[in-house]
C-alpha cells in the first residue's frame, strides 16, 4: 500500500482516488488541510509519504520537490466545465495526475 499525502483545501473526488489508485495500486491517503507557509512546517508528512499530492503555489511546489527528495510529487489537472444554460455555474472533472520533474521560471525584461 502506497501511503498518499494530499496537500490541498479540497478532498479528493472519487475520480481522482480511482485514478491513484490505477497509478500505484492500493493507496492510504493522508489529507493535510491548512495554510503553511513553507513546506518544512509539514516535513515529518512529507518524510512519511511515499508520494506527495499537492494543490499550491509555484514557490511552495518548488519547495515540496526539494524536501520530497526522490518521492514523487505530484498534482492533478482538472477541466473546468462551465453549464451553457448557466454560464454562473461551473464544475470540475478530473483529467489526470501529473509528476513535476522540474521547476524553472525563466523572466524577460519587458
């Protein structure tokens, strides 16, 4: 069993559980649902995971990746899907999880 830590506000869907579950096999996930503001402050969950799902920011990722060392860390994409007979209702559909290898910001003087 591969033990899961989600870093995000929200809980997984059932899409995105079936989908971890496709990836790597029976899973344990482990919610961390609050505001940090480095990654260090949960480095004992991190150390603990097997892989490290995350919902955050650019610098945070970054972080995340550092101390995940060579655990995967890894995010979902999801669709936005807005109700044309309501263009004020939106929902959300899972469309994968991905690793982040890298993360490289690259700035051009404007």
């Amino acid at each position: 069993m591969k033990n899961i830590l989600w870093f995000s506000r929200h809980p997984l869907s059932a899409e995105q559980l079936s989908d971890l579950v496709r990836i790597f096999g029976p899973v344990a996930v482990k919610q961390i649902n609050r505001t940090i503001s480095a990654a260090k402050e949960i480095i004992e969950d991190i150390q603990a995971a097997d892989v490290v799902a995350i919902v955050a920011p650019l610098p945070l990722q970054q972080e995340f990746l550092r101390l995940a060392g060579e655990r995967p860390v890894i995010f979902c994409k999801n669709d936005r899907i807005v109700d044309p007979a309501d263009n004020t209702k939106v929902a959300f559909a899972h469309a994968g999880w991905f690793r982040i290898k890298e993360i490289k910001v690259v700035f051009e003087p404007l």
